[in-house]
C-alpha cells in the first residue's frame, strides 16, 4: 500500500515536470554546473593521481634527492639565502659515494641549458628538441628505468676517460634509426661525433610529455663539450638497507656541510628531499585544485537549489486548489510534505544524473584530445549524486511545509 502512494506521487512529480518543461531544465542548470564541476575536475585529479603515483613507483620507494634549490613553484624572487646557495658539483656526489657507508650508490644527472637547442643528426635524420644529458655510471643502478634494453651503459672507465660515447632514450632512437640498428653507429650530437653504445628501455610519457626523447652521456663528456646550468646538477642516491632512509639522509647532510663549510647553527645551503617530500608537495597542488573545485560547484549548486526553491513555491502557489481537494478527501499534511519533497528530489536528481553524465563526457574528452590522463571513480559518482539529492531535500523542505501547513477550507477557496 504504501509503495503504491510513493509510486503515484513519483509519478505525479514526473508529470509535474513535465508540464514545466522550460522551467524545470533552467532550475536544473545550476544542478548540472554543480554536479558536472565535481565529476570532470575530480576524474581529471584522480587521473593525475594515479600517474604520479605511477611515476613514483617506477623510480623507487627509497630515493634521495639532492639540488640546489628545494622543489615546488618559486612565486617571485628568490630569497637571499637562496641566491647565496653554492651550485652543487660532480665532486659533491663523489665525495657522498666515497664517506657514506650508509649510501649503495650515488647518481649525478646534468641537463643542457635550455635556451640552447642542440641538434642531433645521423646521415639525413634529425632531431631538434632532444634532450641532452650527462650521467655517472651508477644512474641505472639507483633509477632502474634507466637500464639499457641493448647494448650497455657507461662504465666507471668512460666517465673517469671522458669518452666520447653515448646512449639513446627509446624515441630518440625510433627517430634517428628507425630501420636500422643503433649500436656501434656514430652520431653527431651539436659538433662533437660520439659513438652509440646503449639503447635504454621505454618509459612512456608523463602529462603528455616524452621521457624517452633524449640522448645520455657520460656526465665529464658532457661538462666538456655542451654548455649547462650548474644549479641544474642533481644528486640521487638509494640507501645500502631498506628502512635506514633517515639515517642516510643526515649522514649525507654531515658530508655535504662539511664540504661546504656551513657553519654550525646555519641551515642546510642544498635541498634534500625523498618521496615523500614530493607527495606533500603533489597534494599540496592538488588540494588547491579540490577547493577551486568545491567553490565553483558549490556556487552552481548554492544557484541551483536557491532555484529548486523558487520553482516549487510556484508550484506550490500554482496548485493550491489541488492540495485543498486532496487535503479534503483525506491527505495528511505528511502525505502533501512528501508529495512536494519527492518532486523537489526528483527535479535535482535528474539534475545530478545529467551532471554525471555530462561529467563523464567530459573526462572522455579530456582523455582523448589532451595529454591529461582521467578516471572517472564511484566514489565522484556516488558523492556528486548524494548531492544533488541532499540539494532536493535542502532547499525543498520549505516550500514543502508551506504546502502542509495549508488549511483545506482558504486552500478550496483560492483562485
């Protein structure tokens, strides 16, 4: 019996709807806005998340990262004791190789100066936008993306010779020897002729980015023939036993404070950081993201539900004989408060089924046309529906109750 009373006021809620077609899609819009926000920017974050994470793993749990400068966006100038930092040398990750029995091994990774473009050519083809790296012998071994899939990395022999040999990302090699084997061929890199002696395994791309576009040479080659940025040599280590990420940490601090005669009592004048400095830093990003998300759909939903209320005091006001005849033949006023309170759910959950959808056609899109990954979860799915149903009940629980408290008699009696 009583679902048969809820299955005609659904019914009679859809028809009401209906009746009021414009007027319904229009309240619904600020449902929609609300709902579709929460949908596509949570997927495009959850997307984001799960790259990362991906990225993170594939380096290594244990890491240590050494750089001038602590990582994140610099607003603005730097601050004094920044500017005064001495730039990290190759003999800085010597020197952590050689006094911290605590480190297994130590890598050093220098990049080109940007704002140089340098050419990388064998016989008739050419690549313009790959980057150029030096590396020390041990990279492979503290980031293991890095192994080669033929061929060989550099040896302890080539960096201390400065020979002139190199090794190629995946992509790099797709471009330049597309046909052909790599290993043994000879290239020019800017200049300087240097001999391919390694292809590493393919990494993918990260935001749409390649990471296997570049080409890798011993770190001394590197500093001798190509120009860079000194305050771009960065340091990685991995500990000897899992578990003493800590204590590595503050014994490769005591060696790099001495080398560089910090005094007692001043802060570190380097950057040192693992993982989970970089998580904190990606949550730190992707929380403001959430809040520029809640703003913009808590204004679409605040719009929508301010508009939901609007709708049913006009229905309200519209159907008054229509309360009155039913109040008449035996309606409580808890039958009209449902009546009204389901339309009022219903208008916005068909506002929160579209935003869903919408949502999803979104992230599809972003997906396809844009390097940004997205995932839609059940999670975003379920919250951005609750929503918009809690907006139903919210905002239609007044005029509900104007509907409820109405005497049968002035109701009949009102044109």
């Amino acid at each position: 019996m009583r679902f048969g009373i809820l299955k005609e006021i659904f019914r009679m809620s859809l028809d009401s709807i209906k009746s009021h077609k414009l007027r319904s899609f229009l309240t619904l819009l600020g449902i929609m806005i609300g709902v579709m926000t929460v949908i596509g920017m949570a997927s495009i974050i959850q997307g984001l998340n799960k790259s990362f994470l991906s990225e993170l793993e594939s380096v290594g749990s244990d890491i240590i990262i050494i750089s001038k400068h602590e990582p994140g966006i610099q607003i603005g100038r730097l601050s004094e004791e920044d500017r005064q930092r001495q730039d990290l040398t190759y003999e800085d990750a010597l020197a952590i190789e050689k006094e911290c029995d605590l480190v297994k091994a130590t890598a050093v990774n220098l990049v080109a100066d940007f704002f140089e473009s340098i050419p990388i050519k064998y016989r008739n083809k050419k690549s313009q936008d790959s980057m150029v790296m030096g590396m020390n012998d041990q990279f492979p071994e503290v980031i293991s993306v890095y192994s080669p899939k033929k061929g060989r990395f550099f040896t302890k022999s080539d960096i201390e010779h400065t020979t002139k040999i190199c090794v190629l990302g995946y992509d790099l090699n797709e471009i330049l020897f597309p046909h052909s084997e790599a290993i043994g061929k000879d290239i020019r890199i800017g200049a300087e002729k240097f001999r391919v002696v390694g292809v590493l395994q393919k990494r993918g791309s990260f935001f749409g980015q390649s990471r296997d576009n570049f080409v890798g040479m011993p770190i001394t080659t590197f500093m001798k023939y190509f120009p860079y940025d000194k305050s771009n040599l960065e340091i990685i280590t991995i500990p000897r036993k899992h578990g003493y990420l800590t204590e590595t940490q503050d014994q490769i601090i005591n060696v790099l404070r001495k080398r560089r005669r910090v005094e007692f009592g001043k802060p570190n004048d380097f950057a040192i950081y693992n993982q989970d400095t970089l998580i904190d830093l990606y949550n730190q990003l992707t929380g403001a993201a959430y809040i520029v998300m809640i703003v913009i759909s808590s204004i679409g939903l605040l719009v929508g539900g301010i508009g939901v209320m609007n709708i049913m005091l006009v229905s309200v006001k519209e159907r008054t004989g229509e309360i009155g005849l039913r109040k008449a033949l035996g309606a409580r006023p808890a039958d009209i408060l449902r009546q009204f309170l389901i339309e009022a759910v219903v208008l916005t959950g068909i506002g929160g089924i579209l935003g869903i959808l919408i949502g999803f056609g979104i992230s599809l899109l972003v997906r396809i046309t844009t390097p940004l990954p997205s995932s839609v979860t059940l999670l975003s799915v379920l919250l951005g529906f609750f929503v918009s149903v809690s907006i139903g009940i919210f905002f239609g629980i007044f005029p509900a109750q104007k509907a409820a408290k109405m005497e049968p008699i002035n109701a009949l009696r009102y044109e």
